[in-house]
C-alpha cells in the first residue's frame, strides 16, 4: 500500500486518496452504500450480486520457520530437510510438537489451514494468535514460534532475512493446492473518472509483482540448484 499510495499521488497530486482498512463484510458494506469506490478482499464466499469483481492475485501458504526451531524439532534431519522441503513440501502433520503463531479464525488464511489440517487429520500447537502476520514472521526469527504466509508477505520475510543473521525458511507446504483468491470489487453501476480507473490499473500492476514470488518458489521446486542472477537480483531488491 505505501508504494501505490506514493506512485497515486505523484500522478495526481490533487486528488484526495482515503484509505480504510476494515473486516471484508464492513468493506462490502461501505462499497455497496457508496461509501467507498472500491474494495480489495479475499474472495467473499457469497459475493454480491451488485458487484463486479476481478480476481488479481491467487495467493498461496507457505510456511515459515528458522534454522534454530529446525534444529531443535528435526536434529537427525537437519539441514538436508530443508533441501528435501524447499522441493517437495513440507507435511505439516510433521509438525504438530512445534508452536506456531497464527491468524484470528475467521482469516482466510486461518480458514485455508484448517480446511487442510482436517483433510491430513493433523492440528498444530498454536501459542500466539493476532491479525499481524508481520509481527508472527518476526517472532519466527527469534525462535519464539513457526508461522505461515501468504504471497503478498513474502516480500516482508525476505526483508527480515536481509536483515538478521537468524534466517527464514519459507517452505511450500505439500499437497495444499488451496489458493486465496485477492479481488478488487466495486458497484456494477459505478462510472470512474480517471484518476480511479489509474488507480485500479496500479492495483493490479502491484498485484502481478506479487505473483512473481510465487513464480520463484516454483522454480527451487523444479531446480533446487543455485537460482539464476536475474531471480537473486529480484529477491535482493524486493521487487
């Protein structure tokens, strides 16, 4: 949000930009009432008829945890687990002893892993829960818990591990094939002027640099070998 609020100002420096950050069925609400010109949520099970809505990013889960934890859980497989798991997935019902801090229930996330668990009969020892993904990934670095994130935090845990010495694993997780769809929705009947419609241009552009993260997880899982310069450079930039 902070990029895309600096690249909608210097391209409009007059247009007042109001942001709300709430629950999905508040946003709906606020759109639906004309309160807001548009809203970017988790797919809504029962979306609206009165809205359109753009799928812009499949996000999926992926799972974090550091070196320490690994070693401590996992001492006769470390370190070629990490190998193993970057490729071929990590099977969470391996670890059920270990802490995890996770989302508030109702997340998509949160609903995204339990719809998994019960499918592999497993369930995790959850010590810390919040709605700030950011701040579970910086307990993960102090081997406080494991935690899990969604494409759109990769970037955020890749600058974490820019920046400590204690490292971040982010492994796919195996056989969850579950995505959650990211949409931009807003009133069928709406008629943006232009500095609205650049706006829901600059969303998607953001959304498709995203999905560039996942494009790289998907490559390790093909050749663990050492990543090309062009995917090194991406990471080491954050873009």
């Amino acid at each position: 949000m902070p990029n895309l609020i600096s690249d909608f100002k210097n391209a409009f420096p007059d247009v007042h930009l109001r942001i709300v950050s709430a629950a999905s069925p508040e946003l709906q609400e606020m759109v639906l009432n004309n309160r807001l010109d548009m809203m970017v949520v988790g797919m809504p099970g029962t979306p609206s008829r009165f809205l359109t809505s753009t799928v812009i990013l499949q996000e999926k889960l992926y799972l974090v945890v550091n070196d320490n934890m690994l070693r401590q859980y996992f001492p006769e497989l470390y370190p070629a687990c990490k190998q193993i798991w970057l490729t071929e997935g990590a099977v969470l019902r391996n670890f059920q002893q270990m802490p995890f801090a996770l989302n508030l229930p109702y997340f998509n996330s949160s609903m995204l892993l339990k719809r998994h668990l019960e499918k592999i009969g497993a369930s995790l020892d959850c010590v810390h829960v919040s709605s700030h993904p950011d701040l579970h990934h910086m307990m993960s670095t102090r081997d406080y818990t494991a935690s899990f994130c969604l494409t759109m935090y990769l970037p955020g845990v890749l600058k974490l591990n820019q920046e400590r010495k204690d490292k971040l694993n982010i492994f796919p997780i195996k056989d969850f094939h579950e995505t959650n769809p990211v949409v931009v929705s807003y009133l069928q009947s709406r008629v943006f002027r232009r500095s609205t419609q650049m706006l829901l241009q600059m969303i998607r552009r953001n959304c498709k640099v995203f999905s560039k993260y996942d494009l790289i997880y998907q490559y390790l899982a093909q050749d663990p070998g050492p990543l090309p310069r062009v995917l090194c450079w991406f990471i080491e930039k954050g873009m």
